[in-house]
C-alpha cells in the first residue's frame, strides 16, 4: 500500500503500524475471505471476553494505514479470519501504538531492578503502560483480575 502525504494530511504511518497491517493482509489472504464474509465470521467467533461482531465497513479500516485500530477491532478481525496469528497481531498491535503515541521514547525509565525512588518508580510503571498499548480504563475493567498473592511474597 503506498500512501502520499498532502497538505493537511495526517503523518505517516511507523514502521509498526505498516508491519501490523501487513500480518493482518496475509492473515486475510490465508484465510480467502472477503470482507463481507470477514464480518459474518466476526458474529460467530466472538469469544467469551465480549469481543463480538464488527462491520466489514470496521474491518476494512483495520487494514488501512490512517490510524492504528483499537485493539478490540485487531482481535475481531484476527478471529474472523480462524487462521490463527492472535498472538502476533496483538503484540504488533501494541508495538504500533507505542509509536503512535510517541511517549515511550520520552520516557526515562530505569530497568526494574534499578528502581530507587518514587519517580523512578512511576517512570517505569508509565512506560510499561506504554509498552502494553495504552489500554483503556474499559479494558482493564474487562481483564481478569490480577493473582492473589500470599502476605508475606510482600515482606523483605
């Protein structure tokens, strides 16, 4: 896909976002649907974590290189297709919003085990969000909940 840039029009898109929409064309290709059979399939495949149906007019916007999709959209089509690769999209997925969000790179976050201060602290927290796509408070709420540790795995 070649995309001319004129006055007025948005960047670019990364190197991720590029390689993103390319894993989910082949995705397509491997599966032989059209679009409209894309969007079918999306009605049957969702799973139980709420991910359901998507127009073909969505899907198609999946796959162009205006903006990065929403992860919920990645994952339906990616279903849709039932040729596996949900794994890769979303990693992918996640890589192209980092970029297009642009603050991980101005970001100064320590490893983890370097972390001495509160700043250092939300530093690393706020890149690990970016790393992880930014994702919405809706979707945090849709995860299941984290492990229960024991007490005393908090004590040193």
């Amino acid at each position: 896909m070649n995309l001319t840039l004129g006055r007025g029009s948005a960047p670019a898109p990364g190197r991720h976002h590029r390689s993103l929409v390319g894993h989910l064309t082949a995705l397509k290709e491997r599966s032989g649907h059209s679009f409209a059979q894309l969007a079918s399939n999306s009605r049957t495949t969702g799973g139980a974590d709420g991910i359901g149906g998507v127009s073909a007019t969505t899907l198609k916007r999946v796959v162009d290189l205006k903006d990065v999709p929403g992860e919920r959209a990645v994952i339906a089509y990616v279903r849709a297709c039932s040729v596996g690769g949900e794994r890769e999209a979303l990693r992918l997925w996640r890589a192209a919003r980092a970029e297009d969000r642009g603050h991980l790179g101005r970001l100064r976050a320590p490893d983890v085990d370097s972390i001495r201060t509160q700043a250092d602290l939300a530093a690393a927290l706020a890149a690990a969000y970016e790393r992880a796509g930014a994702p919405s408070c809706a979707s945090s709420r849709s995860a299941p909940p984290p492990p229960r540790f024991p007490d005393l795995c908090f004590y040193r």
